[in-house]
C-alpha cells in the first residue's frame, strides 16, 4: 500500500486523505499507532486550479495541484503515497432523506443484519437520474412496530422494520472526473466522501451531535452544511458562495489583483464593523506603475461584511428548511478556511440567533501545530472516516454502506470514544 522508510511505520496502518478544494488541494497523512490513536506524520497544501465550486473544469491544471500537495505531503512524512480517501463537494451535490419499510417474516420474529439490510434496500431505492449516483447511504435510524429512535435493531424481536436514512447523491461527470484527477496523479481512490461529512468526523464532539448542531464549512468556492442531531446526520445542503467571492469584492473594492486580495482578506479582513477601528490602515501595493495606498480596515470590514452576511443567510434558509432546524441545542460550527476571518463567529451568532464557534480538527498527535486549523478540517476527517468505514465501499471511487448492520452504531461507538479521549 505504501512504501515508508521507516521499520516501525510499516507495522502501522497509514492513511492520505485528500481534500480537493477550490482555491486550495490539502493532504494529510497519519499513522495509526497499535493503540489506534492517529498520528499525523504529513501534511501538504498547494493553491488549487482547474476546479470551480467542487468541479473539475481543467483536468490538466487539477492533475499539476494535486501533484505539488501530494510531493509536499511525502516529502513531510517521508513515505510515498499510494492511495487516498478523496473528498468531494459542491453545487452538483443533492441529498434527501427516505424511509424504507419491511416485514419480519421467520417465526422467532427476531430482527437480523438480513433484515436491516433489506430495510435499507427498501429506503434506497428511489428514482434517480441516469446522470447521477449515490455516494452515501447514511442510517438516522430504525423503527420496530412503531418504537422511534431504536440505533441498532437487531436482536429485538418485532413484525414491521422500518430505517429512516440520508441518502447523499452527485453529479456522475463531476465524481469520475475527481477520481480521473486522482488517478493521473498515480494514486488510486479508496473512497469518495462528503466533504462536511468527513470535516465533522474531526470538528464536532458528543454533545454536539447528539443536543443538534449546524456544520456550516465555509470553502473556497461553496459554503457546504450538515445538520445533526440525536448522533445522525439529518440534512445536508450546498451555497454557491464562498471565501473567494470575498476575495473577489476585496480586489474590485480596493483595486488590487486577487492574489493581493487574498492576502488582504488573511491578514487584515473583518466581517464584523464592531471589531475594527477607525484608525487602524495598512498599505495597499500599487499597480500598473501606480503608488501605494492606505486603506482603512473599516472599509475593507464594509467590503467583506455584506459578502458574509449573504453566506450565512443563505445558510440559515437552508437550515430553516430542514425539519431538524430548530433542533440546534449546541447551535453552530463554522470550519473551513473562511471560518478564520476575523468576526466570523460574531456575525454568525447573530444571523442565526445561535451560539457559534470555530471548529478546529482535533483528535490525533504528531503535527498538531501543523494541522489543527479549520483549513484541514476535511482532510484530518477523511483520515477519521477511513478509520471507521475503510472496508466498507461499493468500488473504488464511489463509496456506498453495505455492512448495515453495524454501519449505524460503528461510527457512532468511534466518535465517542475518540472525543472522550480528547476532550
């Protein structure tokens, strides 16, 4: 699987997930100790090109991104990477939920992983386009003779099973041509996630899946959330906007190439008035043989600010939709590389009228410093899922539940135990 150089590592399990964004490509490597604690041994990070909103749109320039995060990548961990567990967003991306009935027919009237497999067969199977497929199969879960809220139903006795599940679908073209990108790289796909899926893996704790929580990943090109409650995932949905549309209104607003932009909007961006004074500037390099200029980081908090409130509206519409949207007890966690603008957590409190923080991956040793930023947020939680679904995938690039019988409660079980150890 892998090639290290080291003796000990090859008696450990080593994981790369990948994070394809769109202004950013992240690799993570972690070692898995025999005590199963992870160990992040690699980190690589390269800007990203030939991708927009989640979709490949120059195979060429995505094939050279890749290739320079995943160099970076082994060249820290000291090994080559072989293979990788992918992730995937973006506005092709579609979810809904489904319930799915069946009878007990053998006489004992005992429920087995049979039955909860055909349950889930019966809750899968919906109409979908030729030019779409599934990438995930979530249980929420089981109903047994009317009983609500059973996680794992085998063994109790009952005549009718029903599973209540969060089906998560993508665009074919969309999914083959991230794997197409990874496969020219030289690396083979083990698995294709959900990008907010596999960040809350790494940035939520117990309480907050199960009191209810809003993931909202603020990316490059998309703003992806992921709504959970009662330690399920209950709703997931995509906003075409993301960190570099304020990238964009920073360079139209002070006149400065978007490069530039970018670095104005770590360094001095603001998306909360209340935070900044009227008397703190900072220089804007000129142009086109032109001179610098000052500019007030109040008027660059009144370029950024409008741009964040649309995000989070337009979040908070999505979540108002759900069923689960007035379910929050632990209210909002922002991650993503957005999440680190300065007032995002103030701005979002008040939009969504909901305690909010940041959510940083945590969870593993070795390169914390490194890693433990919202930015690696998917790429440690793709390392995470791996962990508790990494045998379990219907072909390389599309993964799919198919031990259901243990697929509810497995991940359940790890998550708790991982944040018991680490909280």
């Amino acid at each position: 699987m892998y090639e290290t150089k080291s003796s000990r590592r090859s008696a450990n399990r080593l994981i790369a997930g990948l994070d394809i964004g769109t202004s950013k490509i992240a690799v993570v490597v972690a070692e898995v100790l025999e005590d199963d604690s992870v160990k992040l041994i690699g980190v690589g990070i390269s800007p990203s090109a030939g991708m927009r909103q989640g979709v490949v749109i120059n195979l060429e320039q995505a094939v050279r991104s890749i290739e320079k995060a995943v160099e970076e990548a082994q060249l820290t961990a000291g090994i080559e990477i072989d293979e990788v567990t992918v992730g995937i967003a973006g506005e092709h991306i579609h979810s809904v939920n489904s319930r799915g009935v069946v009878a007990v027919e053998r006489s004992d009237q005992e429920i087995t992983n049979q039955d909860v497999k055909n349950v889930i067969d019966a809750a899968k199977a919906i109409a979908l386009p030729v030019d779409r497929k599934v990438i995930h199969v979530l249980p929420q879960e089981y109903i047994v003779d009317g009983q609500e809220g059973i996680k794992n139903p085998v063994g109790i006795s009952g005549v009718r099973l029903e599973a209540e599940v969060h089906i998560v679908t993508g665009a074919m073209t969309s999914a083959d041509n991230i794997a197409r990108s990874v496969k020219r790289v030289g690396l083979n796909v083990n698995d294709l996630v959900l990008e907010p899926l596999a960040s809350s893996l790494a940035v939520l704790d117990k309480n907050e899946l199960e009191l209810g929580a809003a993931l909202i990943d603020l990316g490059g090109g998309t703003t992806d959330i992921a709504i959970f409650y009662d330690d399920a995932i209950r709703n997931t949905a995509v906003v075409s906007l993301g960190g570099q549309n304020v990238t964009n209104d920073i360079a139209l607003g002070v006149r400065t190439p978007l490069e530039q932009a970018e670095e104005i909007k770590k360094k001095y961006g603001c998306c909360h008035k209340d935070l900044v004074s009227k008397n703190d500037f900072f220089t804007v390099p000129g142009i086109g043989g032109r001179g610098p200029r000052e500019v007030s980081r109040e008027g660059l908090s009144s370029i950024v600010q409008p741009r964040m409130e649309e995000i989070f509206q337009l979040a908070a519409k999505e979540i108002k939709r759900s069923e689960f949207g007035d379910q929050l007890g632990a209210g909002i966690v922002l991650t993503g590389g957005g999440a680190l603008i300065e007032g995002s957590v103030k701005l979002a409190e008040e939009i969504f009228g909901l305690p909010a923080r940041i959510g940083a991956p945590q969870g593993f040793t070795g390169m914390v410093e490194c890693a433990s930023s919202p930015v690696f947020a998917t790429g440690v939680g793709l390392i995470f899922y791996h962990l508790s679904y990494g045998g379990e995938k219907q072909n390389r690039a599309v993964h799919m539940v198919q031990d259901v019988g243990d697929v509810f409660k497995k991940p359940i079980e790890w998550l708790k135990r991982l944040f018991e150890d680490f909280i």
